[in-house]
C-alpha cells in the first residue's frame, strides 16, 4: 500500500540509557517487511508491555520499538494462506510486541501464520478486553481443571486479584462454581471483586507470610498465582494435601524461596503457566472456551479504553501496580 502513514507508540532508548514514550507517525517501512498488513482495531495493556515499554531487555532486546503483543483487527492486504481483505483476526506469536513492532499501532505486519481467526461470538473489543492476561487465567484455570481441582475441592485463591490476569481468574472461577479468594494490595477495591465473584476479599499483607515456616495451616485447595515471591511461597506452604498451585507472573519477585516440603509431604504441585508459547490447538481451545462456555457475561465492565496518547501514563500505572482491570487500547482514539 503506497504512502500508508500511520500513528504508533514508539519507545527509544536515548544517549544517557533512559527510555522515552511518544506517539509518532511511521509509514510502511517501518512494519515487519513482507507480512500481512493487517488495521488494527484493539490492543490491549499487558504487564509485559509495561516492561518493553520501559527498556527491560529480557522482554524487547532492540530500541526504537512499538510494543503491544496483543491486537485485534481487520486483514488489509491480499488474500494469503486462507485470510482475505476484510477478515477479522487476532495476532499471536511470541514475538510480537517484543521483538517486532507489536499492536500499540493503527497497523501491523505480520506473517500470515501469526494470525487467528477471530473466534465465533467474540468482536475485536470484547478479545482485548481478554487479551493476552485474559487468555493467561484461561490456561492456569484450565489447568487447574486439568488436575482435578474441582469446585468441591475447596478454597481457590487468586493473587495480585486486582490484575489483568488476576480479575478475569476471579470471574472466570466464580462463573464455574468455585468458592474464590482474592488477595490484594488495594482494599478499596474489595467491593469491585465481589461485583466479579469473589467470595472473600483479603487484604495481601494476609498471605504474606514472613514465618519462614517450612509448612503454614491449609487454607487453598487451588491458587492462581500472579505475583511471584513470598506470596508465591506463602501460598504453597498453605495449599492442602494434593493442592494445585499455578505461577504465571512476578509482579512482586521473581524469587522463591522455601523448602521441599510442601511438595513431598502435602503432595502439592506447582505448575508453570507460559501463554507465549503454547500451541495453536491450545490457544484456538481456550479462545473458544472464552467466547462460548466460559464467556464472562460483564467482561466489558472489567475493562477501560485509552489511546495512543494516554498510554505513557497508564503504562507507568501498570509499573507502579495500580492498574485495575483490564485496558483496552483503541489506536483511532
Ligand atoms: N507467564 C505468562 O504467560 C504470563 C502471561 C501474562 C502475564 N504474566 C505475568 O503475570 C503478572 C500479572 O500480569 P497482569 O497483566 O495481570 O499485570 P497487571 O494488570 O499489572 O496486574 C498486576 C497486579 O499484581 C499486583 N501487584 C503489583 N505489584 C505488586 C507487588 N509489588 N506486590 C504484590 N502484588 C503486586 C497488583 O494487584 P493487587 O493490587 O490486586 O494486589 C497488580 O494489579 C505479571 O508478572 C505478568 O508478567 C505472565
């Protein structure tokens, strides 16, 4: 498409090392060459964008750079590998947004095996209001299925509730059936989680534990896990006999420290949640789990809408962990 000129997010890493946020115009050069271009209709703000868009290396190793590994939006070039003009598709790789200019953009470049179809039931909004978090408490809900936590088990517990991840967990478990537990750092927000599901809000301070017990009292026969750390810790050493623990994120530590004992005396297990990799028969599975039998009836309501142009400060919201639910970004705002 000649001439395209279009408006991204862009990140630079300046002289002294420090990393600046403005919203420019960028043409078609600037895309991953040879993709399918594809107009971006939603984004959405992950924890992971937040990280990119600050200079961590571990997650986008060269500047400048367009984050956003989530969009949804419509295909714009030719028809390619089964896609055609008009189609409405998500992009998913592990690279996206990190390693290549991602969806805080009003287009993307993509090669066609990184595009979805958007799945039945679901519009290109109500899939960022998801997005990649929401996609992510899928799997560690799955997973706990998966293992045989069932409603009847007992007590889930969800940490960092408040979160992208966090907040569709408790709605996705509560829709299930589970009796849920939401701990968090923002106890104004307790009413807000029982709007999603949340049987108890508890303040995190009260799973913190700083004992060092190598076991504390059972509380969880299954946990969702956002935030790493002590809490991560804390919640192994309280998950009862054959409880299952899911480690998604490390929004307070990526440190772990604590004994083997949960694991050969209460037979608990910990499982790693890794939604960038997973395959595409897993993705396309959970992506219709959450527009059919799991569909969240209010999942709008959990989230917000920003532009191009607000995402500076909401990214610095997210670093500082005050972010609320979801925020979906729309790049036409
Ligand atoms: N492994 C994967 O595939 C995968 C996929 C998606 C996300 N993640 C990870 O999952 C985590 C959550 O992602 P998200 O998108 O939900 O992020 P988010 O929307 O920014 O939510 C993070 C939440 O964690 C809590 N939190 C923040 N700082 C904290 C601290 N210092 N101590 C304790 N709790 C803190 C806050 O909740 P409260 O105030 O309610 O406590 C905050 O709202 C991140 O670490 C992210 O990288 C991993």
């Amino acid at each position: 498409m000649d001439g395209l000129s279009f408006r991204a997010l862009r990140v630079n890493e300046e002289n002294n090392g420090t990393f600046t946020r403005r919203v420019v115009d960028l043409h078609e050069q600037d895309l991953l060459p040879g993709g399918v271009l594809v107009r971006v209709l939603y984004s959405s703000l992950n924890y992971k964008d937040a990280l990119s868009a600050s200079g961590n290396k571990g997650v986008t190793r060269r500047y400048p750079h367009t984050p956003g590994i989530d969009a949804a939006g419509v295909v714009e070039s030719g028809a390619v590998d089964g896609f055609h003009p008009g189609d409405t598709v998500l992009i998913k790789h592990a690279e996206f947004g990190a390693n290549t200019p991602g969806g805080f953009s009003q287009y993307a470049g993509v090669p066609s095996d990184w595009l979805m179809r958007m799945p039945e039931g679901l519009s290109a909004r109500t899939s960022m209001a998801y997005g990649t978090a929401g996609l992510t408490a899928a799997l560690s809900v799955h997973k706990l299925r998966e293992q045989g936590v069932t409603p009847a088990a007992g007590n889930i517990l969800v940490t960092g509730a408040t979160g992208g991840v966090g907040s569709v967990a408790v709605a996705l478990l509560a829709k299930l059936g589970y009796q849920v537990t939401a701990a968090t750092g923002k106890p104004q927000a307790g009413q807000w989680l029982s709007g999603l599901g949340a049987s108890v809000v508890i303040h995190r301070d009260d799973i913190d534990s700083q004992t060092g017990k190598a076991l504390l009292p059972v509380r969880w026969a299954g946990v969702v896990d956002t935030v790493g750390g002590n809490y991560l810790s804390a919640a192994l050493r309280s998950a009862q006999y054959g409880g299952v623990v899911t480690c998604c994120g490390n929004a307070a530590s990526p440190a772990l420290s604590m004994t083997v004992y949960p694991f050969i005396l209460r037979g608990v297990s910990l499982l790693g949640i890794d939604i960038a990799h997973i395959s595409r028969r897993l993705c396309e599975f959970l992506w219709a789990q959450l527009a059919g039998d799991w569909r969240l009836n209010r999942i709008e309501s959990l989230a917000r809408e920003c532009s191009l142009d607000d995402l500076d400060a909401e990214i610095d919201r997210t670093l500082r962990g005050e972010q609320t639910g979801r925020l979906i970004v729309n790049p036409w705002a």
